[in-house]
C-alpha cells in the first residue's frame, strides 16, 4: 500500500506547487521582459533550461497545464489518503485512476514544452542570425521538461502493474486465481511462450533506439568539432614591398644686402647643422605599403607552393568564432554584413591553398574536444554588449591559449571594450594586456605596418595590444573594431583602410599558425 500511495502524495505535492508557482512565475517574466530589449534577449538564457522558460508557451496552453495541474494534484493527494486508509477494492480502483491520471498531466506538460522551445528557438533565431545551435539549444530545453515526463509515465506504467499482482489484491480484500499484474511479471521474467520472438523484437528496439536516438544525444551533449588541420606544403612570408615616400622641402628664403654692408641678414638657423639635418630626414620618411604588389606564397618551410610543412595534406584555413551568452555576440557577422565572408573571400585570392567558404561558430567550452596538435591555431571574438561566461569556459579557453592557441579579439563598441577587458582578466589574472610594439613580426609579414594595427574607430584606444606567455602572443585585441571594415560596403571606410583591415587579420592568422605549429609539434610526432 505505501509503495502504490506514498509517490501519488509526492506527485500531488509536486503538482500543487508547480500550479501555485505558475501565475507569479508569469508575472515576474513579464516584468524581466518589460524591462529588455523582449524575449530575443532571455532567449539564451531561457533555452539553458530556466524555470522560466516553459511560460514562452502560448497563454491558452500554460492556462490548460495549470488546470490539469489543480486537478491532477488533488486526485493524488485523494488517492493517496484513501488508499493509506481503507482498505477496499474500490480505494484501489481509485488509486489505480490516479496513477492513469499521470500520463495526461505528463503529455500536457510535454506538449506545453515543445511549443515553448518552438517560440524560443524564433527569438532566439531573430536575435542572433548566425547562431548553428538553435536546433540542439531547443532539444536541450525541452528535453529538461519532458525528461520528468517520461519518467512520471514509466512510474505510472509500474505501478499499474503492481496494483494488479495479487499481492495487491489480496491487501485491499479481493483476490484472484491468477493476478493480471503476476502474469506481466512472469511474461517479463521468463520470456513468455515464443523466448525467440521476445527476444527478437526487443533487441531490434534497442538497437532502432540506440542508433537513432541515443548515440546522436551522446554526440551532441559531448560537443562534435572537426579537427583543425592546417594546409601543407611550403612557403615564405615575403614582405609586400614598401616604398618610402619623402616630402619634399621648402627652400628656405636668405635675404642678403650688400657683402661690406653693417648689418648682416643671413642668419644662420639651428636646423641647418648637419645633426639637426639628419633628424629631419628620418622624421620626414613616410612608408606606404603597395596595396597592388603581389608577395610570396604563404607559409613556412622556404617553398614556392605555399603551406606549412607541419600541415596535413587537404587541410585548410577555417575561420571559427566564439559563441559566448551576451547580446550581438556574431557582431557583423550576419547575412547582409557578411564581415566573416568578405574576410574570407580576401584571403582566398591572397592564398594559394585551400580556405574555408563559410565561418564557424561554436562555444568555448568546445575547445577542449579539438585533439591535441589539430585545435584551431586561433579564435575570434567580438560583440558590442556583456560577455558572460562560466568559470569551465574560462578555464577551458585559459588552456587552449597556455598550449599553443591564440584569441583573436575585436571590439564593436566602447562598452564590449570593458567587458573584454574584464573577461580577459579572469581568464588570465596573472598578465596585463600591453601595447605591441609597431616593430613586432605580426606587423611585419605578411604585410607590413610600420606604425603598427590601423587605429579605426578607437573604441577602446588606437593601439593594438596583447599578452604574451613564453614569448609568443596568446592574445592579439583590436580595440577598434576590425570588421567594420570587413563588412559590405566597408561601413563607409575608403578602399585603402578596408585593404588594411583585412591585411592586419591576415598578418594575425599567419603569425598565430606559424607559431602554433611550432608550439604543438610534440604532440604531432
């Protein structure tokens, strides 16, 4: 009797709490919505499984799963009482109603959870264009829901069968010959008449289940990432040439009277000692890079083809980005900016190997599944809003930095520059981000900036800076906003400056392969 009531009182408790919580869960989801920019901006957070989320539904449904709730809730806790109490078979009928009750609150939970996760998956679409993981965001949310579902339903179908074995039976003041619930048992314990054919249609349904649904959930709570592999062959990168331009110098006026006259009008001026003429030269040296002039095959090893000799035959260049939870995260990235594209499309007529034709996207907790050596040598972050993360990501990307990584960051708005800086921070509170010397080798090749990273929009100051571990940068920050000009129409930049932008993300591509190559070689050999 306790194992058939005790859990209908648990259910009913359960049930009767959820209803009560149902109207001021709505109401304060209304006030957080009221208070953003609407549900794209909770979209994120909803779909990680919040209570909240199961109120995105319609109102019509939440309305029905409240009701069935109530009156579920009070047959359980009915059930349970009499069932504790009285001993007649017309309890246990009653306690056999409440647990059929179970399946009808669970399908209405479950069908008030798939169309929640449907209206989570729009904004979250909406408010974040170039997302890939909406589809396995929204199977996770409702998976948190209809998961208990499940498990309600396999508790119910025990019961049933416990309340028919004679056992039962026998406890409430009825008896049989042979119980309902004693040949189920018995069926499930021996096999039944035909052991082949249970056997048969058992494991074809295991195997159906495992294949079709199992093994793709375990991929997909594990995280699939494609292994990095980097172009092989050889290459150098050969400066683009660089012209020196010299402004030209007006004379100066002498003003000269007669050679035996008092006074003398030449007077002589500071700047016309040979130092001080030598100072001015220098000074007056400007560089401009030749944006025509065509450089060398791309890589390292001394070669014509281009490639690393370190890299995998049929690799190439792929351009992946990091997924964070904050707003505009794939900053530029959309369909009609396109900034990844763009950038991508200039590489490929720079390059002789193979690039990538689309960007990748994905969160920072998956770095850690690339296998050792195969790891993307960089990653790109940008945004104009928050950055929040976890302390596993920020170990995670830690990590991936310390062995051989590079975080290629860029920043679209002043206030992203204050969280990047924060983010930074906790990933790394032992460093400081530093200005990059103008004559460091990532401005030097594959193009060159004398002056260092073209300054943009300053957002954040008009230098490039970084940190450094072992000598090589881990970190390379933009704080002026690189894929404004990546994008369609270059955000209204001249020709030039886009050309710049573009060529400072190659130098930081090259720099952070070579030197990723160099640092994880143990584990390819």
């Amino acid at each position: 009797m306790l194992a058939l009531c005790v859990p209908l009182a648990l259910l009913a408790a359960a049930a009767l709490r959820a209803a009560v919580w149902l109207p001021a869960g709505a109401a304060e989801l209304q006030f957080r919505l009221a208070g953003t920019g609407g549900p794209g901006d909770l979209a994120a957070e909803l779909l990680d499984g919040a209570p909240h989320s199961l109120l995105m539904a319609r109102p019509e449904l939440v309305g029905a799963l409240s009701a069935v709730l109530v009156a579920c809730g009070a047959l359980w806790a009915i059930a349970a009482v009499v069932g504790i109490i009285i001993r007649r078979m017309w309890s246990l009928r009653l306690v056999r109603g409440a647990w059929i009750a179970v399946p009808v609150a669970a399908a209405v939970l479950a069908a008030v959870a798939f169309d929640a996760g449907g209206t989570l998956a729009v904004a979250y679409k909406e408010h974040n264009p170039g997302a890939s993981d909406v589809a396995y965001r929204t199977f996770l949310m409702r998976w948190s829901w209809m998961r208990w579902a499940l498990i309600a339903c396999g508790a119910a179908a025990a019961m049933l069968v416990v309340s028919s074995r004679g056992r039962a039976l026998a406890a409430y003041g009825a008896g049989a010959a042979v119980a309902v619930g004693d040949r189920v048992v018995e069926n499930l314990r021996t096999g039944g008449s035909d052991r082949r054919f249970r056997r048969s249609w058992l494991g074809s349904a295991m195997l159906h289940w495992t294949v079709i649904i199992a093994i793709p959930f375990l991929l997909s709570l594990r995280g699939c990432v494609s292994p990095y592999l980097v172009p092989f062959g050889r290459g150098e990168a050969k400066v683009v040439r660089v012209m020196r331009v010299v402004k030209r110098q007006k004379p100066r006026k002498k003003y000269i009277l007669r050679e035996n006259a008092a006074i003398y009008w030449d007077i002589p001026d500071l700047k016309e000692s040979k130092v001080a003429r030598e100072v001015n030269d220098q000074t007056q040296l400007t560089h401009s890079a030749d944006r025509d002039a065509v450089h060398g095959k791309m890589g390292a090893g001394g070669g014509k083809q281009g490639g690393w000799p370190d890299g995998v035959p049929g690799g190439k260049i792929r351009f992946i980005r990091l997924e964070y939870d904050g707003r505009d995260w794939d900053d530029g990235m959309d369909a009609a900016s396109a900034a990844d594209i763009n950038f991508l499309n200039f590489l490929r007529k720079e390059v002789p190997f193979p690039v990538a034709r689309k960007s990748e996207s994905h969160r920072i907790s998956l770095l850690a599944r690339y296998p050792k050596g195969q790891a993307p040598p960089f990653v790109y972050i940008t945004g104009s809003d928050g950055i929040r993360s976890t302390a596993g990501e920020r170990k995670v990307l830690r990590e991936y930095l310390l062995d051989g990584g590079m975080l290629f960051a860029d920043a679209g708005s002043g206030r992203w520059d204050r969280e990047f800086r924060m983010f930074i921070h906790e990933v790394f509170p032992d460093k400081r981000l530093i200005d990059i010397p103008d004559d460091d080798e990532i401005f030097q090749m594959p193009y060159t900036f004398p002056n260092g990273a073209p300054p943009l929009w300053h957002h954040g100051g008009n230098r490039a800076s970084g940190m450094k571990h072992k000598g090589r940068w881990i970190v390379f920050y933009h704080p002026g906003d690189m894929n404004d000009a990546w994008k369609s129409g270059r955000s209204g930049m001249d020709i030039d400056t886009a050309d710049k932008s573009y060529q400072m993300g190659i130098n930081v591509m090259y720099y952070a392969i070579t030197r990723y190559l160099e640092e994880t070689r143990k584990y390819r050999k």
